[in-house]
C-alpha cells in the first residue's frame, strides 16, 4: 500500500498502520481517506488477521482533527471516507482485532480512533483529553462509547471539561489494557498482535461482531439471535473447517492449526 500520510508494513499476517504526518501526525481529510482505504484493505485481505495503529515519534500519537485545515476551510462535518473520521470509527463489518498502540498525545479525534481499537496498550508518557468543547464541536463519537467504555460520571466530567489525563488515570478507569515504557510499547504490541494472528480467526470474527451488534441490546434478544444463527460470522464459523479442526485438536491433544476457512 502507497500512501503519503500513513505508513504501513505487512508483517506476516499483521498489519501495522502509523500515522506519519509532521508535526502531530493530525488527521485532514485526505489522510482520514487515507486510513479509511488502509482498514479497508485490511479488513477484505483474507491473508491479514490483526492490526496495529500507532504514531510515527514518541511525542504525538494523533490530535484529531487537523484544526489548521477546519481554518482553512475544510468542514467539520466533510466527508472523510471510508469509515468515518479516522477510517476506523464506522468502518462496517470489520471483525479482525485492531490494536492500539499509543506513543504519545492521543486527544480528540486521535483518542476517538485509539477507543475505536479492540485494545489499547499506552506509553507510560501518553497523555489524553477531549477538548473539542474548546473549539466549538462535539466528541461525537467519544460521547457516544466513552460512557460505555469507563464510569457514566467519569466521562461526563472529561467531556464537560476537556482536561488532560495520563496514562495511569485512563488505566485506572479501564480505558487502556497496559502501560509500558515507551522503548517497550512496539515490541509489546507485536507480541499481542503475533498472539491474536496465531488464534482462530473465524472465532475472533464472531465475538466482534456478537459484542459490537449486542452492546444496545438486551441479553436475551442478544442470546436469541445467536442461537438462530441471525449474525453471519458464528454460522460461517459453525459451519467451517475450523470448527471442526478445534474439535478435533482437543480430543487428539494438541495444538489446532486455524485455516481461516
């Protein structure tokens, strides 16, 4: 892939997305096109089974919205391709896990596409906030899932007040899996990602699709739709060679091998 504001690199099934946009790596428009085709091609490559997005440097993982393009005329409501602001937010049926590695500044927009990640893994230096109430917007997306990520009352306030917040705050309210220290951060993204690559894929696909369509749902409206095989990822999954792979791994005591199929 060929892009001029993010970098990216295949590594095995992994793919790793970084943000390289000097001075902040700030998301205009034709980056957000930019990420939108990236998590696309990710999401359709049957060959590639999880991600990583991080930041190029170690001060800025992404400020959101590039607030010198809004000056310059671009709206806040433009059309940012696929998937929405940041490529990832409203990307629809993208059911690989998605890691969020970040290195740095993550506010805004930057921290809305860090929580649209499956898992998030921070420097010990990152620093969080969302102060779109500064600039006259809302944290659409962040008001919509920060409430359903941390304390009701705890993302209200950062939202209200848009005030800053580090990485042990964000850890405490269960907004990052783990705090590492900035040299670390990459090789414990890797691993995880390695990790999740190495799992059974379909299987992976159906618990992101069954959390994502359930989380505005009632449980047993949720449980009903599985068991009559209304979400497309657990009848493949349940019809698949690798179901029955599992299976058969388990009896015969050793390690499955996940074909995806």
């Amino acid at each position: 892939m060929t892009h001029s504001n993010v970098l990216t690199e295949r590594r095995g099934a992994v793919l790793e997305v970084t943000l390289n946009r000097p001075k902040a790596n700030a998301i205009d428009m034709a980056t957000s096109r930019e990420l939108g085709e990236i998590f696309t091609e990710f999401r359709d490559d049957p060959d590639l089974r999880v991600a990583i997005i991080t930041g190029a440097g170690e001060k800025f993982f992404c400020p959101g919205w590039d607030l010198k393009a809004a000056a310059n005329g671009e709206a806040a409501d433009a059309d940012y391709g696929k998937g929405g602001f940041g490529g990832l937010q409203e990307l629809r049926g993208l059911n690989k896990p998605v890691i969020a590695a970040v290195n740095g500044i993550a506010c805004g927009g930057g921290l809305e596409l860090a929580i649209s990640a499956d898992i998030i893994f921070a420097a010990d230096h990152a620093t969080f906030a969302l102060p779109e109430i500064r600039s006259g917007t809302v944290a659409d997306a962040a008001t919509i899932k920060l409430p359903k990520r941390i304390p009701y009352h705890i993302a209200m306030e950062l939202l209200y007040t848009g005030r800053w917040f580090d990485a042990e705050e964000a850890h405490r309210w269960g907004l990052v899996n783990r705090i590492l220290p900035a040299a670390d951060l990459m090789s414990a993204a890797r691993k995880m990602a390695d990790e999740l690559a190495s799992g059974p894929p379909l299987v992976f696909a159906a618990i992101k699709e069954i959390a994502r369509e359930a989380e505005d749902m009632k449980f047993q409206d949720a449980l009903n739709r599985i068991n009559t095989s209304q979400f497309e990822t657990v009848e493949r999954l349940y019809r698949s060679d690798d179901q029955k792979e599992g299976a058969r791994a388990f009896a015969e005591k050793r390690d499955p091998v996940w074909k995806g199929r």
